[in-house]
C-alpha cells in the first residue's frame, strides 16, 4: 500500500470509528502533543486537547445519534490530506 492510499484509509477509518461511536478508536488517530485550535464550549474543558476532544465526540455523539459521514472528494499532497465531507445524523 502507497503512503498516499494509507493516509485516506486512515481518514476512512477515523470516520467509521466516529460514525460507530467508537470515540477510543477516533481519538487513536490523533498524536499525544494533538493542538486543538477549536475555541468552541465543548472543547473548553481545561483537561488537555485530547481529552476536549474526548468531550466534544461524546458531546456530538449524545446530540447525533446514527451519524454518517461521507467522503466526496479526497486530495493528498505528501503527508497532508484534504477533504470535501458531509455528515448525516
């Protein structure tokens, strides 16, 4: 498998992870020293970045329930990979 088709499987497989709920399994894609630059309520809860996230993913998982997300345009460039995504709930 080329690096390039690993990262966009790695972004598919963070997204079924989140649509299953499965917030352990999401949250393993993130680095330990993981920056989150989000000012939102549901980030703000002085833990650390990944344990905001933690809260924000149990957050949207009690708000939406059933999510789905689907994926409709991926570009990679090197180590970097965009989306074009849309989620249903």
């Amino acid at each position: 498998m080329s690096r390039q088709a690993g990262n966009k499987s790695r972004l598919r497989d963070l997204l079924s992870a989140s649509d299953a709920g499965d917030i352990d399994v999401a949250l393993s894609f993130y680095a330990q020293e993981y920056v989150d630059h989000d000012a939102s309520e549901a980030r703000l809860n002085g833990g650390g970045a990944l344990e905001a996230l933690r809260a924000a993913f149990r957050l949207f998982s009690s708000a939406f329930s059933e999510t789905r997300h689907t994926l409709h345009d991926v570009i990679e460039e090197g180590d970097r990979v965009a989306a074009r995504i849309s989620v249903e709930a």
